[in-house]
C-alpha cells in the first residue's frame, strides 16, 4: 500500500471514528432525556468523548498534511 493510500485508509478509520463518538454522545443525551441516567454521568462521558475527539482531529490534521505533501 502506498503512502496516500495508507493516509486515506487512516483518514476513514478516523472519520469511523468521529461518527461512533457522534453517536455515543446522542445516545447519552437520549438516555438523559429518557432519565435512565443521571446527569453527572452524562456529562462525564461527553466529556471522555470530547477528549477522543480532540485526539482524533490532530490526527485527521496530520494525514490531510502528509496527502497534501504527496500530492506536491
């Protein structure tokens, strides 16, 4: 597998990625309407998907570099 090849494979994972954590958090924010769950919970796991999110989008930076430099 090329580089670029390599980088849009990760690129996908990563943006797979993004939708499951999208998802994880509409479902917290479900099961806090329906009061299956308290809201300190709630918060604690949006706020553990937000830090995946914010190790997710460097990443997706990177790759989106390394395309970019190929491409030259």
């Amino acid at each position: 597998m090329t580089e670029n090849e390599q980088a849009k494979h990760d690129f996908m994972l990563d943006i797979k990625r993004l939708e499951g954590m999208l998802e994880r958090i509409d479902n917290f924010c479900h099961n806090y309407d329906q009061e299956k769950v308290d809201a300190s919970v709630t918060v604690l796991k949006i706020k553990s998907e937000l830090k995946n999110l914010r190790e997710v989008i460097p990443h997706l930076s990177e790759i989106t570099n390394s395309i970019d430099e190929e491409k030259d």
